[in-house]
C-alpha cells in the first residue's frame, strides 16, 4: 500500500486546524490503496498552535509535526515538510481549508495513471478577493512569465500531489531565497492542472498581507529572471544617447541664437529625474547583490526546536 504523505504548514493557526483534519480525514478514509500521514510544520507560531499539534500527533495515529526555533516563512515550511516527508506520494496543503480536500482523489487518480509526475490545483476565479489585490495578481504573473523562461500558471497553489520522484528534484533546488511556484515549474516533470473556484478560509484570517505579497512577488522576479538587470543596462544607455543629443541641441542653440543657455529650475528637474533613474538602477543591483549574499553565507533554510512523531496505537 502507497504512503500518502500530507504537509500542511501552519503560522498561528489554531482557529482551522482540528477543522482541516476533521475535514481531510474524512476525504482521505475514502482513498483506496493508499495510507495517509499528516506532517504539520509549525513556523514559529505565537499562539496556540504548536499546543494542538502537540495533542493531534498524540491522539491521532499517522499525525506528525514539526516545530521550527522562530518563524522562517511559508516556503522554509514547504520545504522542510518536503525533507520529512516520508511517503511514495507527496501533498501540500494549506491549513484553511482554501484548498479542497475533496480533490485528492481526482489528483491521485492523476498521479496513479502514470502519465503525470504531478497533479497541481489553480484558481480560475478570485471571488471574495479586494479587486486591487486580484488585478496585481493577475499583472504578477503576466510580467513574470514574459521575463521568464520558467512558465508560472496564472492562479496556480502551492496545493499539488507529487511523486517521490519529482520531490527528490525539488529538494536538490537547495537555495536559501525559495520560490515554490517557480521551482515546481523549474525541475520539469509532467503536470497537470486541476482548477477550482476561490475558496474563502474556514477560520483565523490571512496573514498576507498586501505589503508581503508585494515583497514576495519580487522575489519570484528576481529569483527567476534577470530581465530586471538588462532593463537597468537599456535605461542607463537610451539616457546617455538622449543626453548627448540634447547637450548638441544647447551648442547648436547657443551658437545660432545666443543667451538660450538659461533656465536653472529645468535643470534642476532633469537632475532630480536622472538621479532617480540611477537610484532605481541602484536598487535593482541591490536586490541582486542582497540574494547572492544571501545564498553565500549558507544559513541553513529553517531551525528545528521540536519533532513529534507518529502516534503508535499498540503502545
């Protein structure tokens, strides 16, 4: 019998989690020829969290949890999941309920058949979403597949099924700056799309905020793609061919009409704008140069304080 291992990552989630595994279980009894452990990693939660997991992994066989020194972020709990993970078949989940359960079994039927490495879920719709977050969602990931060679899926989730095969590869991706969604896309493998409609969460609320989704879509930019780079190199260019030109147009205008050479306060806008321009071009480098000392000074990708393990009903 396969081994369906389930990673759910939690951050202050006490409100949804005995919810998630009343729900899951419930979906995951009725999956034929499969046993299904749970693997909750607790990111540094301040609330009751760590103390449920505690009490689930003691009271329900196939319920295990990690427990990491502070919060590291989603993405160091994806991968840490990953890590541990133990089984044939690998999931991810997210806690609130916002990925259906009840598509586990048309995503392992998929796996199953042999010709996918990975059933994946996207979003079709962003219903019950502020309509500003889901219009700079939907301009994210145009602008990331246009300066991208890794294709990313317009609504895609971290909620997919994969083999022990495609999870080998994802772990190798070893880096400290971790994108999910790109590197699903990255190490290949055959996937495909299941899509759903936007589910609101069962409980608690959204610890993304507007702010930190920006900050993390910079990050997939950066991370997978340099076309930030070479548009700082045509920037600087096309400024120096104006500039030149126009300094010739001074000349020409000073040699011709004489006493045209005036007007500080537009010289001092150009100043401003085109110091701007290399402030920006600054940043990008920055950005760059922040990630690459980042990855260098090889901090490992999360801490572990505690491990619960399986529950054993025989003891």
């Amino acid at each position: 019998m396969a081994l369906l291992s389930i990673i759910v990552p939690c951050y202050n989630e006490e409100a949804t989690i005995e919810t998630f595994y009343t729900h899951t279980s419930a979906v995951c009894e009725k999956l034929n020829s499969v046993e299904v452990e749970y693997l909750f990693v607790d990111d540094g939660s301040t609330d009751r969290t760590l103390e449920l997991l505690r009490k689930l992994s003691a009271d329900k066989p196939g319920v295990r949890f990690l427990s990491f020194s502070r919060n590291f972020g989603k993405e160091a709990a994806m991968y840490a999941g990953l890590e541990h993970a133990e089984g044939d078949l690998v999931a991810v989940m997210d806690v609130d309920l916002q990925d259906p359960p009840e598509l586990l079994p048309e995503m392992l039927d998929i796996v199953r058949s042999g010709e996918y490495d990975c059933a994946a879920v996207r979003r079709v719709d962003r219903k019950g979403e502020p309509p500003i977050r889901s219009w700079f969602a939907r301009q994210f990931y145009k602008l990331i597949n246009k300066v991208s060679k890794t294709e990313i899926v317009d609504g895609a989730r971290d909620f997919r099924l994969m083999t022990r095969q495609m999870v080998d590869a994802i772990l190798r991706v070893g880096e400290y700056n971790r994108f999910s969604k790109g590197i699903f896309s990255w190490v290949g493998f055959r996937t495909r799309w299941v899509e759903t409609e936007n589910v609101e969460r069962s409980g608690g609320e959204s610890k993304w905020s507007f702010f930190k989704l920006l900050i993390y879509a910079l990050d997939g930019i950066i991370a997978f793609s340099t076309a930030p780079l070479a548009v700082a190199s045509i920037l600087g260019l096309v400024l120096c061919v104006v500039s030149f030109i126009a300094i010739i147009f001074v000349i020409v205008r000073q040699l011709v009409w004489g006493g045209s050479a005036f007007g500080w306060p537009s010289m001092v806008c150009i100043i401003l704008f085109l110091s701007g321009i290399q402030l920006f071009c600054i940043g990008i480098l920055g950005q760059y140069l922040a990630k690459t000392y980042l990855e260098v000074k090889k901090r490992p990708i999360y801490i572990l304080r505690e491990e619960g393990e399986h529950h054993d009903e025989t003891k």
